[in-house]
C-alpha cells in the first residue's frame, strides 16, 4: 500500500486511493470513489459513492462532498465545506413513505483546477466551479462560478478576481480589462465577463 489510513477511517475496498495520499481520523471514503496522488482527506471528511478527485486535492477536517461530485488536481475543500447532491431534497415522498436511494436523481458539484472553497460554505448543485476561482468562508453558491472568480456571501456573488496565487487582482489603471497579481506579476486578461492568462 503506497497510501496512509489511519485506523479509525473507512475505506471501502472498492475505493480507489492515489500513492501518496493521506486518510485521517474518522474519514469516510465510500465505494467506488476515486482519489489521484498526493490527496489529504481529513478528519471526518467524507467522499461519496463514486466521488471523483484529481491529484494533490485537499478535503479538510469534516468536509461533506456528496455524489456525483467532480474534482479537479489541487482543489482545496475548506473544514465543514458541504457539497450537495439533490434538488428538491425530502425525506419522504408525498405519500408519507421513507424515499431511497433509487427515488431521486442525484446532481453533482464540479470543481476545475485549482479551485478553493473556504469554510464552511455550501456548494448547491448542480453548480460548476471554474478553475483556480476562490469562494469566499461560508458563502452559499448557486450558480456556476467563473474561471478565476472571487465570490463572496448568501447567495454567492462575484466582487473580483483572484491569481493562481489566491491574492486578489488588480486591474491596471492605464489598462481597461487588464489584472495584474500584485504577489507574482502574473496578468490576466479579461474579455466579455471571461478572465484569463495573458499569453
């Protein structure tokens, strides 16, 4: 076994687990889930039946990612992040009878590349989180979040940019359109709501 889990984890044996990757304390990792290399999944954390996660991803302690959700490589998922599964969650249905698993469709979260999702916010699906955008400690986000997106609040709304560094960007005053990351240099170019490396 080229992995850590620490003996009081569930991993169910189907559950794919990437070399170098480490399960802590009392996490749940469910059937069929998939974890690249170099992941750490924290205490209490929990990864759904046929979960899916890149490389180098971080779940901290007690996070809940629900299926079918979709991580990128080096996604960060904050302590008590929550990724929902379900529209129209209930327990029973109309007639008063306990649903299972086969009586509702399940929708997912996507997470692209290098994406962070801070404290104890909650990802609503089926929402799609653009790469290396940051949401905000305990925002609520209902809408897809674009590429390199800062969003912020209940409900989530964008108030900026951020770098691969994860600062806030600055747009150049002698340039309309064009962010720079006051940590790196790195400028980005936004065109039509869309932002993106400058080539």
């Amino acid at each position: 076994m080229n992995y850590r889990v620490q003996p009081t984890a569930q991993v169910d044996e189907s559950a794919e687990i990437g070399a170098g990757s480490s399960v802590w304390e009392l996490a749940q990792i469910r059937e069929g889930a998939r974890l690249g290399e170099g992941c750490v999944v924290g205490r209490g954390a929990y990864v759904g039946t046929g979960v899916t996660m890149g490389d180098n991803c971080k779940l901290q302690n007690y996070a809940l990612v629900y299926e079918p959700a979709e991580l990128g490589d080096g996604v960060f998922i904050g302590p008590a992040v929550v990724l929902t599964n379900d529209h129209n969650p209930r327990s029973v249905d109309p007639e008063g009878k306990q649903k299972r698993g086969g009586d509702w469709e399940a929708v997912g979260v996507q997470i692209a590349d290098g994406a962070s999702i801070g404290a104890r916010s909650v990802c609503v699906a089926p929402v799609r989180i653009g790469r290396w955008s940051m949401v905000a400690a305990g925002a609520v986000v209902t809408k897809d979040v674009p590429d390199f997106a800062l969003v912020v609040g209940v409900p989530a709304r964008q108030i900026g940019w951020v770098g691969k560094v994860g600062v806030r960007l600055v747009e150049r005053a002698d340039e309309s359109g064009v962010w720079e990351c006051p940590q790196t240099g790195a400028v980005y170019v936004e065109k039509d709501g869309v932002l993106d490396e400058r080539s």
